[in-house]
C-alpha cells in the first residue's frame, strides 16, 4: 500500500507544481498549438487557442515513470514486468504521437501523421508488447498477458491456439493489435476540448487501478487472498498490484496535469498524451485479463469514436447527408450550442458512471462466484 500511495503522490506532485516549468521551455521551443485551418476541415471556432503550448502529455508521461520508480523503491515492491510493459505501451504510443504532433508544430500545420503511418507506428509498439506478454512465467506459470479471449477474466472456449501455433499467434497478435490501436484512437479522437479526455482518463485508468488491487487480494497465487476459503473467485494475474501501483501513479499524474489542462486550459496533451492514455489503457484491459470489459470502463472514449464511425458510414451510405453536424459527438453537441465547459463536465459524469458500472459488474461476477 505504501508503494501505491506514494506512486500517486509523487506523480501528482511532479505535474501539478512542474507543469509551468515545461510550459516557459515549450514556449521557447515554439510548441504552439495548431488550429485547424478551413482547408484542412471545419471546426468548431478554437482560434482563441491557437498558441497554447502543446505536447503536454510529455509531462504526465515523465511524472508517471518517475512516481512509479520511486513509489516501487519505497515500498520495497521492484519492478515487475507487466509494470515495465504498461510504461511501455504509454512511452512507445507516446512517441508516435509526439512526432505526429512535432510535424504539426513545424510545419505549423494541422497535418502530421498520416493515418496509416500513425497506425504503423502503434503498430511497431504493440507486436513487442505481445510477443512479451506470453513470456515471463511467474513460479505459478501465469504469464503476463494471456492467451484468451477474457471479459471479467480468462474465457476457456476462446482459446487463440485452439486452431495450432502459427495461426494461434496470428490470430493473438491481431487480438493485440486491435485493442492498442483502437484504445489509442479512440482517446485520441475525444481529446478536442479542454480537459476532456484528461478527466476522463482519471476515471478509466483509476477504475483499472482498483480492479488490479481487488485482483491482487483475491489472487490465486503470489497474493493475498481476503477469503482464502473461496477459491473460485481468485484471479489468475501475473503481477497485480504492480499494475496497481503503475496506473495508481498514472492516475496522480493526470490528476495533477487536468488542473493545468482543465478549462480554459493553460497546455494542451497533444497526441503524445492522448495516445499515450490509450496506451496505459489497452495494456491495462490486457494483462488484467478485462479486454472486453475495456468497452464499458472506457465506455465514453468509445463513445466518442464509435461517433466518427457512424458518421462516415452514414455519410457514405446516403450519399453525403450527415447524422451529426460535426463529429465526433463533442463537436456536435459544440454546433448545437452547448457551452464547452457543460459539454467537458457531462462527459466527465458519463465517463465516471461508465467506469464505475464496469468496477460494478466486475464486483458482481467474483460475488457470483463465490
């Protein structure tokens, strides 16, 4: 618990009272935000923003991996890998997103990455991250990822090497890959206004934390099980409450980044933040063995993607007519009218019932089993 507690304060410390520092050195590297232009697309008018610091997702990046040393080092619980492959995923995401937003900031262009090039690049992040992930046995044997389909815990029936090695691989890979990918885009399309996808992270990735420390006492072997009687609710999860500790820090981090980033914000995370919460939150549903709960915990990023899908379709299958004036749905809610601080306050509610409701279910099913 020591180790937890002082992850989340050390983060929290580092980006609430650092922040201004990295924002006077992005001003003097020219990180300004960029502006989308007419040419590149309509948007909602966030001229005034134009300027702003930017990338400064690099700050909460840095808090987190310095909270988590330091917390792991004090509380005397090193490292393990399933922390090192979360830190992984947010770093490695995290760079593809900062040379997306380093290209717009040059070229002072809402332009940088290509689509396919800013996949490639996750892309490149997620295949070492798998390949680890089945590697690593613990004295239990457990691995830090796992070969199954999992909602609340591993799904028997849905076994990826039921069909041999090679096309079991396959077939885990692309499992893997879709759910960085979509994670990390996913974030990355709802982060449009102040604060938005900062505050909602705090719910999402604080709601995996507590599922990570519930997994941690009630786990099979190598934790502390609260009801040593009840075995069938125990969790089969290669280091818990290191996954715990690492987005406890996280969250601080976030935590200490939204009071700068809250509206009207004084930095912006870019992609390099953006996408790297998609990280920290893929690898969370993965080794925590909650993939597809992951939908619901983070339901309002998917939300907020599922809202850009709709309008393409919708637009390609009537010929041009739109569902919403804008997409994703925040920018819509934006040409309706709505204030951008009510818009950033109700979608932090829905982001909140939404983790709460998976914490919820997640509850439920150990209770069903035991």
């Amino acid at each position: 618990m020591r180790s937890l507690l002082t992850a989340a304060a050390i983060s929290l410390a580092f980006t609430l009272f650092l922040t201004p520092v990295f924002l006077r050195l992005f001003r003097t590297w020219g990180w300004g935000q960029v502006i989308r232009t007419p040419e590149s697309g309509n948007n909602p008018k966030h001229g005034a923003k134009r300027g702003t610091p930017t990338m400064g997702g690099t700050i909460f990046i840095v808090g987190t991996i310095i909270g988590y040393f330091i917390g792991a080092y004090v509380g005397n619980n090193p490292p393990t890998i399933s922390g090192l492959m979360v830190l992984w995923l947010m770093v490695g995401f995290g760079v593809v997103g900062f040379v997306d937003d380093y290209m717009k900031v040059r070229s002072q262009r809402s332009l940088g990455l290509s689509g396919w090039r800013k996949v490639l690049g996750q892309v490149i992040v997620v295949v070492p991250f798998a390949v680890v992930g089945l590697s690593f046995q613990n004295l239990a044997g457990t691995t830090p990822a796992s070969p199954y389909v999992s909602v609340f815990r591993d799904v028997p029936i849905l076994w990826f090497f039921a069909l041999g090695p090679i096309i079991g691989w396959l077939i885990y890979l692309v499992w893997i890959m879709l759910i960085g990918v979509a994670a990390s885009n996913s974030v990355n399309v709802t982060d449009g206004l102040d604060g938005l996808a900062a505050g909602a992270g705090i719910f999402v990735v604080g709601a995996y934390s507590l599922i990570a420390f519930w997994q941690f006492n009630q786990a099979c072997a190598g934790g502390k099980v609260l009801l040593p009687d009840v075995q069938g609710g125990c969790y089969e999860v290669r280091d818990p409450f290191d996954l715990a500790i690492v987005s406890a820090a996280f969250v601080g981090a976030l935590v200490g980044f939204l009071w700068w980033n809250a509206p009207k914000a004084n930095v912006f995370m870019g992609d390099v933040g953006s996408m790297a919460i998609g990280g920290v939150i893929a690898a969370m549903a993965i080794l925590t063995r909650t993939e597809l709960l992951m939908v619901l915990v983070a339901g309002v990023y998917v939300v907020a993607s599922g809202s850009v899908i709709l309008q393409r379709l919708y637009f390609k299958l009537t010929r041009g007519k739109r569902l919403f004036l804008m997409s994703p749905l925040h920018h819509h809610l934006e040409m309706r009218g709505w204030a951008e601080v009510t818009i950033v306050v109700r979608m932090w509610i829905i982001a909140g019932l939404l983790a709460v409701s998976g914490v919820g279910l997640f509850y439920v099913e150990w209770l069903a089993r035991t």
